[in-house]
C-alpha cells in the first residue's frame, strides 16, 4: 500500500518521466504498478468486510491517481 500511495503522490512531471524512460528504482525497491496490481488480488482474497475496508483505503489513493 505504501509503494501505491508514494507513486501517486509524485509530481506529475516525475510520473511522465517514469513512463517516457522507465524507472531505474524500481529494480530494487519494486514497481507501483505491480503493487497496485498485488492490492486488486489481496482484496479478492480478504473476506467481504475487510475487502471493502481495504478498497475504501486503497480508492483514495486511487482517486489522487486519476485527479485531472
């Protein structure tokens, strides 16, 4: 969650850089949108409550992530 929150929180100049050239970090210290990707199966697997708290967690930041 925290690698998730960190990305959307960048700059947005720093966000086109990492899809225009890649991410030199994330070898070591892993990709966000593989974490992210790792949060949608986390939650399949939660049980219905704790899926929904989790969602409800993870939809802020999602939220910033698609802000225009």
């Amino acid at each position: 969650m925290r690698l998730w929150k960190d990305y959307v929180h960048r700059p947005e100049r720093q966000l086109w850089d990492d899809d225009e050239w890649g991410n030199p970090y994330w070898d070591c210290c892993g990709n966000p949108l593989e974490a992210r990707a790792l949060l949608d199966t986390v939650t399949r697997a939660l049980s219905p409550r704790s899926a929904r708290e989790l969602r409800q967690a993870i939809g802020r930041f999602d939220a910033v992530w698609d802000r225009p």
